[in-house]
C-alpha cells in the first residue's frame, strides 16, 4: 500500500508541474521568468538590489507590453 501512496503522489507532483509548465507558456509567466532572470543577472553585474530591481521590473513591463500589444 505504501507503494501505491508514494506513486499516486508522483502522479500528483507530474500534474502540478505539467500546470506549472502550462502557466509558464502565457505571456504572464513568460514575463515573470522573464523578470526573476533579468533580475538575478542584473545583480551578478554588479547593480544594487533596489536598482536591479527597478531594472527588472522595467525590461520586464517593456516585453509583456511589447507582446500583448494590439495587432493592427
């Protein structure tokens, strides 16, 4: 029985990723990752955690601007 409790919670946590997988492919999570990357480089390069930030924040606003913007 114990097998088949650890089995159905790997069944559980493959459906919660494939979710999580999903969400990441909408222009949200795309910014988000988009964003928490930007800002993990932006500290690396040296920039302050406020100024990385701000930075992030900006580049980020900027895409998902860039690709929700109404087609003509």
């Amino acid at each position: 029985m114990a097998i088949l409790n650890r089995f159905l919670y790997l069944l559980k946590l493959l459906e919660e990723l494939v979710e999580l997988g999903a969400f990441l492919n909408t222009p949200l999570g795309t910014a988000g990752v988009f964003c928490l990357l930007s800002y993990q480089a932006l500290i690396l390069m040296g920039c302050d955690a406020v100024d990385g930030a701000i930075l992030a924040s900006t580049a980020t606003l900027t895409l998902y601007c860039m690709v929700n913007r109404p087609v003509d």
